[in-house]
C-alpha cells in the first residue's frame, strides 16, 4: 500500500468514528470521550499489525500499512493524544503522575521510530542498533497497552468509559498478541538451531 493510501485510511477511520460518537451522543464531554476511546483503539490495530507482522515472513507490512508503517502508527496515535489531551482538559481529569510520565515515555519512542526508521533506510543507523531500538520500542509500547487494559480489569483504575466487559476483551487481546509474539520467537530460535 502507498503511504497516501494508508494515511487516508487512518484519516477516514478518525473522521468515522468521530461521526459516529457526534451520532450516538451528541455536542457532549461522552462524545469526546467516545472519541478518545475509539481512536485508541484503532491505534492499537495498528500497532498490533506492527507488533504481530513486522517481521513476518509472509505478511508484509509494507502491503498493509506501507513502508512507512511506523509513520503511520505515529500519526494515528498523535491523533488520539490529541483528542485525549482535549478530553482531559474539557473533563478536568487529574492526570497521574506514573502514569504521565509513562506515557510521555511512550510517546516520545512512538514520535521518534519512523525518524529511526528514515536513519536505518538511509545508513545512519547499523542494523544491530536497529534491532535494539526496535525490540525496546515494540515490548515498550505494548506495556503501556497492556498497562491501559489491566488496571481497569483489575479494578485499580476506575472506567471512566467503556464497560468492563470491553476492557476484559481488549486485555485479553493484548496478552494474546504478546503470546504470539513469545511463540514465533520460540520457533524462530527452535529452526534457527537446526
């Protein structure tokens, strides 16, 4: 897929499900919300695809979410920080420093890896450095999803949205993913051996 392509995808999706909240609960602090959630979650897809695929033998990442695939992850959940940051302005929310400064982390490797991406393309970066950054990033950001997940399943952080049913599925999706990853791992390291 061209780079083009997959960003209006991911921008069509953003105005859909921002259409859809206006629809289901009108001009309200629900509906920003509602927003935030689902683009969260469609972040998540994406990282998904990037956690599950990237490198896959058969399923390619740049037929699904182009070459640039961190560039769109980045731009997709740049997007939900926004429509966070304006949901935690508008509800007055107080923010919890742990949680904050994790999540700064977070952002901070999600803005940075398509510009890693761009210095491994170009040469700047060697490749066993690459794969360092690439292992943090990956198990890194998948910890704040799970982190997000968990303490609402747990009962530690209350549901401000969304019901507890749908946080159960989504935990479970992120431990799931990370199965997989364990398991390809293993059967990588269990043929390489051979």
């Amino acid at each position: 897929m061209k780079f083009k392509d997959a960003l209006l995808s991911v921008l069509i999706i953003e105005v859909g499900v921002a259409i859809l909240a206006v629809i289901n609960y009108g001009a309200t602090l629900e509906t920003l919300q509602a927003v935030t959630r689902f683009s969260g979650r469609a972040s998540l897809g994406i990282f998904s695809l990037i956690f599950l695929f990237q490198t896959h033998r058969f399923v390619k990442l740049k037929n699904i979410l182009s070459e640039k695939y961190f560039l769109i992850f980045a731009i997709a959940h740049g997007i939900h920080l926004l429509q966070l940051l304006a949901f935690i302005i508008a509800s007055g929310n107080e923010l919890i420093p742990i949680r904050l400064a994790g999540g700064m982390l977070a952002y901070t490797l999600i803005f940075l890896m398509p510009y890693i991406q761009y210095l491994a393309e170009s040469g700047r970066i060697n490749e066993s450095h690459l794969k360092r950054i690439n292992l943090i990033y990956l198990y890194y950001v998948w910890f704040v999803f799970f982190m997000t997940y968990y303490p609402r399943v747990s009962g530690s952080l209350p549901i401000t949205g969304g019901t507890y049913k749908e946080f159960v599925i989504l935990l479970a999706w992120v431990m799931f993913m990370l199965g997989i990853k364990i398991s390809s791992l293993l059967k990588h390291k269990s043929i390489s051996r051979r």
